[in-house]
C-alpha cells in the first residue's frame, strides 16, 4: 500500500505561522484524546498499586498516595493465578502454533497446487469464514465432551488447531510472491515439500508474524471459549479466571481486580509495543485486501 | 510428507494465470498431504458441528435421555418467546449503540492522527491503538470501577461537572449504553487503522486541486475525503455490524444481562440456555438464526470484497 503517499504534503512557506498554529491547536487535541482513551489503562496500572484503604477512599484519585504490591501478592491467593497464566501461555501459544503450521500447509497447497476440487474446497473454506463461532458452540462441546476433553488442554486447543481465516489469509500472501522463486527450484529438482519450507515460509515471515499475533491476542483475549470448556477453576485462562471474582457486589476488592487485570494485559501490550509498526500495518492491510 | 516427489519440469506461469501444473493423480496426492491437516480439524470441528446444531434445532435435547424431535418448535420459540424477542431487541439496539459510534469516534481520530500538520503520529496511531490488544473483560473489569457509583473515578469527576449517573450498571436506561461504550473504547482503534490506510489511498493531488480551487476544509472532507472513503466505510461498518452482532464478552462481566434483560444479547441468549439450561435444542435454532443473520450480512461484505478487488486489478 501506499502508506507514505500524503507525508511529503508541506505547507508553502508563507503559510508557516498559520501552519505552526494550527500544528500546536492538532497536537493540543490529540493529546486530550489519547488522555481520555488511555484512561481505563491508567486506572488499571495506578489502581493494581494502591492500598485498599485508598481504593475505597471517598473521593476518589487516579494516582495512589503509597504505593504497595500487596493487590499483586494477594490476586495469587484469591486465585491459582501462576496456573491461569501458564493456562493461556499454553493455550493461546497452543493454538497459535498449531494453527500456523496447518494453515500454511493448506495454504499452500491451495496457492501453488493446481489439483482436482481447490476451487471448491476454496470457496468452502471461504464460505466457513462466514460461521461465527459462538453458532456451533453447543455442538462442538458435546463432541470435546464425548472426547471427555473438558478441562483439558486437547478441548481448549484442537478445535481452533486450523482456521479457515488463517487459510484464506496466508493463500493470499503465497498468490503475492513471485512464481520464478518455486518455479527455479523446480527446475532444480526440489520437491513440493522442500519448495515450501525452504523458499515459501523463508519469504513468508510477515505474514506468519501477523497470523501469529492475530491468533495469539485473540485466544488469550477470550472469555467465551475457556469458559466452556472448562468447569475446573484449575483450568482456566486468566480471561475467564477473574471473571470468577466479580460476583455480583464485588465481593473481592478493586485493587486486586485491577492487579490481575494489569497481569492479564501486560504480555500483549509488552508484544504489540514491540512490533507495533509491523502489526497495525497488517491490521491496516486487512481492510483493503 | 511428500519428500519423494521427483524432479519434473514445470514451466513458468503464463502472465496473469495459474501455472500448468496439470491435475495429475500425483499432484492431487501431494495437494490431499498438504491439506490433510487443516481439513480433519475444519471438518470435524466446523463442518459437523454445523450439520449437528442444524439436526440439535429441531429436537428437545438436554444433554441427557432421549432426544425427541420437536418439528419447528424451538424456532417458533425464537421468534415468540418474550424473552428472546427481548434479547434480539437488545442486540439490535446495541449494534445501533455501537456502530455508529465506533465508526465517528474511529474516522474522526484517523483524520486527526492522519493529519499532515500533526507532529508525532506515528506515536498517536500507537498510543490509540492500545485498546485493541486489551481484553473486553478485563476492559469491562476497569471500566465498572470507573462507573462505580461510590468510588469510580468517572463518576466523580461527572459529579464534579455536574452530571449524576448514579448506580450506571444497575440503570436499565443507562446500562446498555454502558456496555456498548466499553466495545467501542476496544475497538475503535481497530477501525481507526484501516480508515487511515484508506486516507492514505486518496491521491494528495485532490486535495491540492480543491484547495486551489478554494474549497474549504468541511468542503473537501464531503467531496473528496467521504466519496474516496466510501468503500473503506462501507467495509467497516458490516465488520462492525457483525462484531455487535456476537456481544457477550463485556455484558458478561459488567451486567450479566441485567437489569431486567435489558442488556441480554442474542450470545448471552445462546450461553444461558445452551450451557446454564441445558436447552440444547433451543440454543441451537437460536444459534442458526444468528448465524443466517452474519451470513447475510458477510454476503454483503464479499460483495464489497469482490468490488474492491475487481478494483484493484
């Protein structure tokens, strides 16, 4: 895309003063902006280090007068908290890697493959993309159940182990690369196998990424699905885990809530900070593919 | 895996088509490897449980006895029972709560982040983005504590200026805006990136042509930024509509539905009577309409697809 078409646009130099006024007027509103949609986060962060005697003071403040860790010690004894958090690592890195490996081998053989029914099974696979999970979720517990995978790893992953989306998503970053990659390999006398993991996944790096952390930051996100297939407190992600504690009238207190919230959110923001440009790029992508 | 495959000579694809590879049983074999994978998972844990939910729809199953087919009882139920009604009100009610919301505050901060006379964008587009990576429970968790009628922070600063909330959760008026408020401060960000690679798309020439032809800011954004964008909207208003449609996660947490129904969606429908009740039946002819209704709406969309790529090529 192209995303640097505008940057070049300079005001002519005798609109300059009209433009550094208008420049501060911008930046003065955009920083309100990105205060009021970063709130939530800071009351999160500052309430996760507040006492309780101060997060129940009337009024109340965003910033904690002393700061403590007590809400941090106390989530892991309000809840397994060290086993939720190795939950979705397992969970969430489970479904992610599985998917990644089968999506991309389908992906391929529907990309580069030229045999009997990849139209069909491609307009299938399309189609699927169509079924908003939460529909078959009833049938697909009873089968995780007859499976007696309930409170497993095996039920929370093996559905989600392919995605049609993930298919759909790598087929049209294979049709992107070039042909005279795999086609001089061929002549060479590689065989199909050697061909995709030698030439195409090396040149599919990007789009793996993004695939990655698109599934990644969904399952860890959410709440539904563990919720389902797990009954056992023990077996929970973090998601469903602290729902466990909002009951009606709150019977635990805001501050270990916002502490668990912090943990909960802490590895994405960390990974998104790291390869922020890549992935709202790729975000940005989805819409114009 | 096939790693016996013999060398064979291909050759290179003719322009704008698929190489010849030749449907041959061996390619076929080698495609059915690749592919095995991802279709045992899809077939069993898509396609079946498709086909099982539409067989479940029109029976009385419970999980336990005997399942005895019910003819189109559970589908009258959808669209009679009070209650169903009242959560398929509710789901529409909070997709005109959040699309059009989501969509303003989205496009509105794109051409503020998007703006050339803005220093640091980069860092804005980040810093708006941040909700996105943040889960709609633990987004709900923070924002029942800003909302909280003694110590939220939100409402004691809206006292300060005047405006009593009061208890905002437990407000059957006020309830769902609440809970659509939270979707929308999770996803806007989303939305906000691809108007702006959008904005992007429009050639800055327009813009140049207008201003010499003395047309002012309001003039430019409706005739050239709205019609350039039309597609861009166009798409992120069905993704929008289909994310309101799948409401759960945040009314789970901050309301459960409450109060009085007035925030129970179509999905917290599905929950409650397929996995609290036990009304597997019900829940799967309830799951269907749902479903019908997305796959509507996603036609739509492919249309658009269809369009823009015709577009691009």
């Amino acid at each position: 895309m192209t995303a640097v078409a505008n940057r070049g646009r300079m005001p002519s130099p005798h609109r300059r003063g009209r433009a550094r006024a208008s420049s501060i007027l911008l930046l003065i509103v955009a920083l309100v902006a990105t205060a009021v949609v970063l709130l939530p986060i800071a009351v999160i962060v500052f309430t996760a280090f507040k006492p309780v005697g101060e997060v129940n003071a009337y009024p109340p403040t965003l910033l904690p007068e002393n700061w403590t860790l007590d809400n941090l010690i106390a989530i892991f004894r309000e809840l397994p908290f060290a086993r939720l958090i190795l939950n979705s690592f397992v969970f969430a890195g489970g479904v992610t890697a599985f998917a990644l490996v089968f999506d991309s081998l389908a992906a391929y053989a529907l990309a580069r493959l030229d045999f009997r029914g990849s139209r069909v099974l491609l307009i299938a696979i399309i189609a699927s993309l169509m079924i908003p999970f939460q529909a078959t979720l009833v049938p697909i517990y009873q089968l995780v159940s007859d499976l007696g995978w309930v409170n497993s790893y095996a039920g929370l992953i093996a559905p989600r182990a392919a995605d049609a989306f993930g298919i759909f998503f790598l087929r049209q970053f294979f049709l992107s690369l070039p042909r005279d990659l795999d086609n001089a390999a061929r002549l060479d006398g590689a065989s199909e196998w050697r061909i995709f993991t030698s030439v195409v996944i090396p040149n599919a790096k990007p789009a793996l990424l993004t695939l990655a952390i698109f599934t990644f930051v969904n399952n860890w996100n959410d709440l539904l699905w563990p919720l389902v297939f797990t009954t056992d407190a023990e077996m929970g992600t973090i998601t469903s885990g602290l729902t466990l504690l909002t009951g009606p009238g709150g019977i635990i207190p805001q501050g270990v809530m916002m502490a668990g919230s912090l943990i909960a959110v802490l590895p994405l923001v960390i990974m998104f900070l790291l390869v922020q440009r890549r992935f709202i790029e790729s975000v940005a992508s989805t819409g114009l593919k | 895996m096939p790693r016996t495959t013999r060398p064979r000579y291909r050759p290179a694809a003719p322009l704008g088509g698929r190489t010849p590879v030749g449907s041959t049983r061996r390619t076929s074999m080698i495609a059915l490897a690749f592919l095995s994978p991802a279709l045992v998972i899809l077939t069993v844990f898509v396609a079946w449980p498709m086909l099982s939910a539409l067989r479940l729809s029109f029976t009385d199953a419970s999980g336990f006895g005997r399942e005895e087919y019910v003819g189109l009882e559970n589908y009258v139920r959808v669209f009679t029972d009070p209650d169903v009604l009242q959560a398929m009100g509710n789901t529409a009610y909070y997709a005109i709560l959040f699309t059009p919301a989501a969509i303003v505050i989205a496009l509105v901060l794109a051409l503020l982040v998007n703006h050339p006379l803005l220093p640091w964008r980069g860092a804005f587009r980040t810093a708006l983005f941040v909700p996105f990576v943040v889960s709609l429970a633990v987004a709900a968790f923070a924002w029942s504590y800003l909302l909280d009628p003694q110590i939220g922070l939100l409402n004691h600063w809206l006292r300060g200026a005047g405006i009593q909330l009061g208890n905002v959760l437990q407000d059957p008026v006020l309830a769902m805006p609440a809970v659509a408020l939270v979707a929308v401060w999770k996803s806007f960000g989303f939305y906000l990136v691809i108007f702006i690679a959008g904005l992007q798309e429009i050639p800055g020439s327009l813009y140049e042509a207008a201003r010499v032809d003395g047309a002012s800011a309001w003039q430019r954004f409706r005739h050239i930024t709205l019609p350039m964008l039309s597609n861009t909207l166009a798409f992120v208003m069905i993704v929008a509509l289909i994310a309101a449609l799948q409401a759960f996660d945040q009314i789970y947490v901050m309301t459960g539905g409450g109060p009085y129904g007035t925030t129970q969606t179509v999905v917290m429908e599905i929950y409650t009577s397929g996995f609290k009740k036990l009304e597997l039946g019900f829940a799967s002819a309830l799951s269907y309409v749902l479903l019908l209704i997305t796959l509507v709406l996603s036609l739509i969309q492919f249309r658009f697809f269809g369009r823009r790529e015709k577009d691009a090529q």
